[in-house]
C-alpha cells in the first residue's frame, strides 16, 4: 500500500477533540444543546474505520500473532487509565456495581435496569461498547476471507438494525440504546470506508463530493432526530442517516487535501486535545460542579464562566494523565510493532482509535 494511503492523519485528532467537546457541552446542559450526544456516535464511526484499516494493512495472514499484537496495543493504550480510574472509585466508595464495570458490561447493567441511576460513571457505557467491538470484530473480520468482508460487513449492519428495531418494539422504555447490537451501526458504517479505503488505496476519489454528501444526510439526519421541523421521531432513520455521513465525512477528512479546512483542522491546539481525548472522556464526567468549588475557594474564579472553568480542569487532568501516565504506558506498544520482519517501522506511524 503506498505511503500516503496508511500513514497519520492529525486532521482526525481534530475530530476526536470536537467530538468529546460536544459531549462536554451535552453532558454540561444537555437541554441547551441536545446535539453533543451525537459526539459519542462520531467517535464510533471514527473506531470502525480507522481500526478496520489497521487490520486490514497488518494482516500478515498469521491469525494468531496478528490478533494478539492488536490486542496488546489495545491494552496498554485501554486498560492503565480505565482501571485506575475504577480502582480509586471503588476505594472512595464512589462504584456501585463494580463488577459490571471491570467486565465492561456497564452498558448491559444500563439496559436491564432502567430505572438505574447512571451516576458519575454513566458515560462509561460508551467505553463498554468500545471494549466489546475490540473484543468482538477483529476476530470476525481476520476470520473471513477477503472476498467475503464486504458480506460480513453487510451481515453486521442487518443484524444491528434489525436489533435496534425489535429492541425499540420490545424494550422501548429501556436504554436499550446503550448496547452494542444497536450502536454497532455506526460502527460498521465505519468499518465499510474504513474497507473501501484499503481497497481503494492511492486512486482518489471524489473528496468534496463525498464531505458533501455527507453533512447533508447528518443534516437530514439531525433534523429527523431532534424535531427541527416537528416531533422528534423515534423510527430511528436518522440513526442511519448519521453512521452513513459520518462515515462519509470521517472518509472525506482522512483524504482531505491542503486547504483552508486542512489547516484549521491541524492547528496545533486541536490536534493535541485529540491526542488526549481519551482521558478528557474519562475524566470529564467526575468534574461538573468543580465551578462552583472553586468560586467559593477562589472568588476572584467567578468571573469565569461555569463550563470554560470545568473545561480548564478536565484538560488539566488530561494532560496530566498523558504526560506521567498514559504517555510511558503507550510507548511500551513500540515493542509490539504489527509487521514481524525485522526492517519493519513500529506501527506508531499508523493512526489507531481510542474510545470515546
């Protein structure tokens, strides 16, 4: 595969920095500004491509070996922070059912009670989901032979909609939303440019076109979701609507040539909050009402508005947890490089996801 075709894109970090900050403000007033949630959704989109290009790219035909580098990396950029963060919950007290937590079935303990409060960890389903994928698909998608991954793909994108929509006839007063049948859509959107991308390789494609097309159906999509023009619908079209533009945007950026857009999207400020996305994510949750705390410590502090001070805590913690925690952790994945010849570069120089 040539060069340009598999190495970083810093415009993706951009997204994932955007994304996270649109469940920052949903999570902050998610009356005020509803769309944030689909922040959670763009970031699944996001997984899907980019881990079924790493996949794709490595596949050294060795099932064993390519399986258990990937699960490797995904542990050492997944698991430090994760389990920390429990661990220090769970001595202060602060997690109830933890077990469900450690497993990563947090999403399936928030289905099956629905009257459950989610608590300062509820945004951890998405994380569950994440976890599942991980565990789940590159098995599937190795396993099957390359002239039948576009079927498997169809397969999974059947089998998540039909699930979504018998779970809405079935459970609709459940968070039946939270587990992996229903959001794996967006994930296989994913997935599918994420396989037309290997397979495409260096022959262009049509970028404006395609980012076009893509905001108009989110666009559709968002205004069949939240009742711009009526009642909020619940057939859930718009959640296919939006795995498909975004993953059509997701495509569009990662093949984004020099411009304006390309610039504004790799502005340095942007590309390092994507960088530290996971830990913003994962702290973020725990630090409304820090505000409040610190204009009574600090009163000269309540000239800040709330949401910007919240906001300068979780980036602080964020890029704490990168540089003394994360960051050593991460760069033990360079001894675990995917390629098994002794020339070959570790595969930093190809982006992964990490949840969100």
């Amino acid at each position: 595969m040539p060069a340009p075709a598999i190495s970083h894109r810093s415009q993706l970090d951009s997204v994932r920095f955007f994304a996270f900050l649109g469940v920052f403000i949903f999570h902050f007033d998610e009356h005020a500004f509803a769309y944030g949630c689909l922040g959670v959704q763009l970031f699944f989109v996001l997984s899907g491509f980019l881990i079924t290009r790493l996949l794709l790219h490595n596949e050294s035909g060795n099932l064993r070996h390519d399986l258990g580098i990937f699960y490797v990396r995904r542990t050492l950029r997944i698991f430090p922070l994760y389990y920390l963060v429990l661990v220090v919950l769970l001595l202060a007290g602060q997690l109830p059912h933890p077990w469900w937590h450690f497993f990563y079935l947090h999403n399936l303990l928030m289905f099956l009670e629905p009257y459950l409060t989610p608590g300062v960890t509820g945004h951890f389903w998405s994380l569950a989901v994440e976890e599942q994928f991980y565990l789940l698909y590159p098995l599937l998608l190795l396993l099957t032979p390359s002239r039948f991954r576009l079927i498997l793909l169809l397969a999974l994108l059947v089998g998540s909609s039909a699930s979504r929509m018998l779970l809405h006839q079935l459970y609709p007063e459940t968070r039946y939303w939270v587990l992996l049948p229903v959001q794996g859509e967006y994930l296989v959107w994913g997935c599918f440019v994420g396989l037309f991308d290997i397979t495409r390789g260096a022959r262009p494609i049509p970028v404006g076109k395609c980012l076009l097309v893509g905001l108009l159906l989110h666009a559709l999509a968002t205004v069949d979701q939240f009742g711009l023009l009526g009642r909020p619908n619940t057939s859930g079209l718009c959640q296919t609507l939006h795995g498909i533009g975004f993953a059509l945007i997701v495509l569009s950026l990662w093949r984004l040539p020099e411009g304006w857009l390309m610039r504004l999207l790799t502005l340095a400020p942007f590309v390092y909050l994507g960088k530290i996305s996971y830990g913003l994510y994962v702290f973020h949750n725990f630090c409304y009402g820090v505000d409040d705390w610190i204009g009574e410590a600090l009163p000269w502090a309540r000239v800040i508005p709330g949401p910007a001070l919240v906001f300068a805590v979780v980036v602080g913690m964020a890029m704490l947890s990168w540089h003394l925690f994360e960051g050593p952790i991460n760069r033990h994945k360079d001894r675990f490089p995917y390629r098994r010849t002794p020339s070959a570069r570790p595969a930093k120089d190809t982006q992964e996801a990490t949840p969100a």
